[in-house]
C-alpha cells in the first residue's frame, strides 16, 4: 500500500548518517498520482515521413537545470528502449542519434548495444564524434545501425561524455513515461551496466533518428493511469491516462473513442476533448460506480476507434482501486523514531519532529532507542531492537523515523526515512511532511476508531490497558482480516546525557521514549465481536523507577510486522492513538477515557502551549474534563 507523493530533498541538506546508507536522493515514492499535468510538446525537429524519433520522449525539449556525475573525466550514460518502444521501429535503420546537453561537454563517442529478452548483453557498436555544444547535437552515423531485434529483446542507446569539476551538462526532462538511465560501473568485483535511479527526476534527452521505408498511421499506447486507490460510494471514480500514437497521423480533437470498464464490464465511452499534442494525451475521466460491492476492482481504459473506424487488437490499461461503503475520520497519525543517545546527529532529528509535532495535533511520536558502536543507550530494550529491525530489515540508521509506516523510497528496502536535516531545512521538511501526512489524511480511509481505558494501580504498579472500538463493515476487506492492534507504553520527560555534534549534552530531555509493547511488537489480532466491535486487554507491571505520571499509551492499527521475510510495501498504518493513565482506586474502568484524548495544554498561569511542558500541567480533554500532570 504504497502512497503517493512525491519528495526530492536535495543531499547536502543530510549531514553524515551513523550506520546509514548515504542516499544521493531522499524521496517519498509511491503509485497512483492524483494529478498530473497534459504533456506539451511545442517543438519537434522537422522529420521527412520515413523517419521519426526513437526515445522515451520526442520533443526539443531541453532541461534548464542539469545534473552531474560525482567522478570526474570520461563517463558514459544511457537509456534502455525496452520492446513496446521498438515494435514499430523494427526494421528500421538508426541514421542519426541527438544528444541535448545543457552545458557544454565534450561528447566523443555514441553506441548502441542490443540486449536479449534474458538480460545478455551483446556487442557494442559505436561511432566516434566531436560534438558537445549546449543545446541538441546530431551525430549522423556513416553506417546506419540496424534495429532487428528478437522477441523481448532491447537496445541501449547512450554517448560517452568528459564529466569536468562541477559542470552540470546532463539533461533531464520530465516528459513522456518514465524510465532510468544508466551507466557502466564496477559493483563488487566487476563491472556491468546499471540503473541510475534517475526515474523520478526525468527522461535523459537522447533520442535515435529511424528511418523505414513506411510508417503506420496508428499505433497507439495507453498507459501510466492514476486514480484513487480508495473509492468511497456515493460518487464516480476519477482516473486519468495517459494515451500516445506512434504512428504518423495526428489526432485532432473527439476523433479518438475510448472505452471505460470494469472487471470488464463497460461503464461509460469518453473521446480526447483535446487534440493529441506531440503524439501524446492525457484522458481525465471518471467512471461511474453504481452498484459495485465493496471490494478491489479492476478499472479498464481501452481505445476503441478513431474516426469511427474501430481499432483492430486495441491497447488498452488496468489500474486497480478498492470501493468502501462507511469510514472514520482518522484520529492521529504515528511517528517511529530510531534514535540514539550516542547518535552524533540525533538531537537534529528530535528538533525537527518537534517542530512538527508543535504545528500539529494529529502526531503521535515514539522514539525507539537504540546502542550505537560500543556506546550502552539507557533506553535501548530487546522489544525496541525487534521493532527497529523489522522495520528496517536489519539496515538500521540514526537519526531516522517510520511514518504512518509509508514506504517513502524507490527500492522498497524499509520504511523508515533520513531525519538528520541541518537546522535551517527543518521548517521545509516539516511543512513538507505535514503535506504528507494530510495527504494520507485524504488517500486513506480510516476503516477503525481507537478508544482506550488505562488504569495504574499505584500500590501494586499494576497496568490495566483496554483498546477497543468499532470497525467499519469493510473492514476486513479493505485493511486485511490479518491487520493488527500495536500498544506502546512511552514515557516523556526523560533526562539523560545525548551526543550533539560532538559534544554531550549532560541534561538532555528525551520525550515519547519506546518502553514497553504490551503483548507482541509485531501486533496483536483484534478481538472482533460479532456486532462489529473489537477489544483487546492487556496488563503489565510497570517497573519502579518509571514515573507513570509522564506515561502514556500508544495504540495503532496497521498491517502486521513480519520477521520472517522482508515485506515493506504493506504496513501502512490506518489509524492511532494515545492516551493517559488513570488512578484505578474506585474509577469504573468502562467510563475512563472512552475515547477521550488530550485536546488543549495549559500553565498554572492559564498560559495555552502546544503540549506537555515541565512542571504543573492543566489538560483539557475531548470529553470536556480537565487533568492536572505533573511533568518532573
């Protein structure tokens, strides 16, 4: 359940991570977008009709901002056509290839190497060049490369260029379907050619010249459709694909019909409101959802004609959504830090998420503690070592954090992300992370509620927690019948000495520290009533020397944990919660914070803050109560 938005944090905003891969680029990733912009193509080399341009995008654009490689001198970069891109150019011969640059750079050889359906490479052909000028450069090739390539075979297409000291020639362009670059370096003991992982940032400007004897006038392709992964009833369901002729002929506006279905049943016909602008349209549509059962379908776009000549063998593009009845607003969001007190760059990810966590109320933090090198944590714990591992199969860095549980990165390793930002990026990362989460706020129904009782028995320290709440009549289709309820005992206002930048800091206050999971880390099942209710209860002795006074109770429902194999993409978080504790000597357990939960914060002088604060603290609650704790 990947969500989708997208963040690209520029690499000199992280100072060095303890234990942690060093990332070029810190992104959230996802699938499905909810927007995305027509593609506009103004300009195009003027081609005669037997050729046309092989490339992942085909117009004259050129990036305004280029990008670079770390090492210096020779390198070489290219791109991957795969056997969709080349059908219609088999046959053919490449007589010229383009290279964009945005700054200048010495380019002296371009290639072609074929590659087969089981991933062989075979030999290169190259043509050497002097050319590097800002802007396109053509190479014509006196001895054209002919494309006959076998069944699920590809071609790589790329040119040799002298990376100088800071120049930034490498275009970039975020048009057409995107694909990676690469290029040939030594990984472990040998060399090969390898992805880049510039996806996200653009189609490298590098484009072939094909030349055939003829050309079809259509030949289309339908793909990238993004629509809503939840559809709640009561309304039609948005999409929007993407839809490109290869062939030679435009398509003026209507002239293109297009079928809508699904599981395969026709909802609805659109046609291109607009005319096709180079070869390309994007389709915003919606299908209609009358009568559909709450489960995952299948969303079919299919073109279907064009001028009313029906299309033989018609391309089409599925995209999947789950339709729902009945949801909850969701409750608060969740927060797990992985920190240290040994973690150089720690207190600069605790500075940040508390910076968010002051410009919002929908946040619960956890911070699991762990030992870094030979440095002993106070607050490290077997269970938090469980979670931090499960979390982040076993690749665990400081300072970094889990949110809502989301993958957040292109190779789905883990879900935790980098928190070592310097001081002057942590408004923009906070602000970016709260659009984060108020898009999953919006993409994500919350299929359950979170109600909690929480009593402590001071004589004997004896923890009596109950978490339980409705679930929504889809609940076991949309979120699993294997989703889990996970309770954390967190404590604030912790004191001890931390490592900033080198230095200790000998009374450093650590808050929503990670003390205890009450039952397993990896979740519990929920004990679901038949009247569609769940409660689950659970009891713990809280060891002398934690002052229950600044405890609290974090309960999340989500997908579980596995520690077994390594599954990230499916731990989304639904819904959490905290709470505090009650003196359990003559409270009746069933009337104790029954859902509710802290909503104002003030001072003895009736001063308003933004959360818990040492000393004497007055809390209102949402069931209108008020509570006095106390924070040492």
């Amino acid at each position: 359940m990947k969500k989708s938005l997208f963040f690209l944090l520029v690499a000199a905003w992280l100072p060095v991570m303890m234990m942690a891969q060093q990332y070029g680029v810190v992104k959230f990733n996802g699938v499905p977008a909810k927007s995305s912009a027509r593609v506009y193509a103004p300009e195009r080399i003027d081609l005669p009709a037997n050729q046309k341009i092989m490339s992942h995008y085909e117009s004259d654009n050129i990036a305004t901002e280029g990008y670079m490689f770390a090492n210096i001198g020779v390198q070489p970069i290219a791109i991957m056509m795969d056997p969709e891109e080349l059908e219609i150019f088999q046959g053919g011969k490449i007589v010229a290839i383009r290279v964009g640059l945005v700054e200048a750079a010495e380019v002296s050889r371009v290639f072609v190497i074929p590659v087969s359906a089981s991933g062989k490479y075979g030999t290169k052909t190259e043509w050497t060049c002097n050319v590097g000028s800002a802007g396109w450069n053509m190479v014509e090739l006196e001895t054209p490369y002919e494309i006959n390539i076998e069944e699920g075979g590809k071609l790589l297409v790329g040119y040799y260029f002298k990376q100088e000291m800071g120049a930034k020639p490498i275009s970039l362009v975020q048009e057409g379907e995107p694909y990676d670059c690469y290029t040939y370096k030594r990984v472990g003991s040998s060399s090969k050619w390898r992805e880049l992982n510039f996806t996200s940032m653009g189609n490298l400007s590098l484009q072939c010249i094909v030349e055939k004897e003829s050309y079809p006038d259509y030949m289309f392709k339908v793909y990238n459709m993004r629509t809503n992964e939840y559809q709640k009833a009561g309304s039609d369901l948005p999409f929007m694909v993407d839809i490109k002729n290869k062939g030679n002929k435009a398509i003026a506006a209507n002239e293109l019909s297009v079928n809508v279905l699904i599981d395969g049943e026709q909802v609805t016909t659109l046609t291109n409101d607009a005319e096709f602008v180079g070869n390309q349209f994007t389709l915003n549509g919606y299908a209609p959802t009358d009568g559909l059962e709450a489960g995952e379908h299948t969303l079919t776009v299919q073109v279907a004609a064009v001028n009313g000549e029906t299309i033989e063998d018609p391309a089409s593009c599925d995209g999947t959504f789950k339709f729902y009845q009945r949801d909850f607003p969701r409750q608060k969001h969740l927060v797990e830090q992985l920190t240290s007190t040994y973690c150089t760059y720690c207190p600069l990810g605790n500075s940040m998420l508390s910076l968010l966590t002051s410009q919002r109320d929908d946040i619960v933090w956890v911070g699991l503690h762990g030992n870094l090198g030979s440095g002993v944590d106070p607050y490290r714990s077997d269970q938090a070592d469980s979670i931090m591992v499960y979390l982040t199969g076993g690749s665990i860095s400081y300072p970094s954090g889990a949110f809502d549980r989301s993958t957040g990165w292109e190779d789905d390793v883990n879900v935790v992300n980098g928190l070592g930002f310097y001081e002057q990026y942590h408004q923009e990362v906070a602000d970016m992370l709260g659009e984060f989460f108020d898009y999953l706020t919006a993409a994500t129904p919350t299929f359950a509620e979170i109600k909690g009782s929480c009593l402590f028995n001071k004589d004997t320290r004896e923890a009596t927690v109950t978490i339980s709440g409705e679930l929504c009549e889809d609940f076991p289709t949309m979120f699993g019948e294997d989703a889990k309820l996970t309770v954390y005992l967190v404590e604030d206002s912790l004191v001890a000495s931390q490592l900033n930048n080198g230095s200790w800091v000998r009374n450093y206050r650590h808050n929503g520290v990670f003390r205890a999971a009450l039952g397993s880390v990896l979740g519990n099942s929920l004990n679901i009533s038949d009247n569609g209710t769940y409660k689950n209860k659970f009891k713990y002795t809280i060891p002398n020397g934690w002052n229950v006074a600044n405890m609290r109770v974090v309960a999340f429902i989500s997908r579980p944990l596995s520690n077994g194999g390594r599954v990230f993409t499916d731990l989304i978080v639904n819904n959490a919660a905290d709470f505090f504790f009650e003196d359990a000597d003559g409270v009746e357990e069933s009337r104790i914070n029954e859902g509710s939960q802290p909503v104002e914060y003030y001072d003895l002088m009736g001063r308003q803050h933004n959360g818990l604060q040492p000393g004497l603290n007055i809390v209102k609650m949402s069931d209108g109560t008020a509570r006095k704790i106390i924070v040492k």
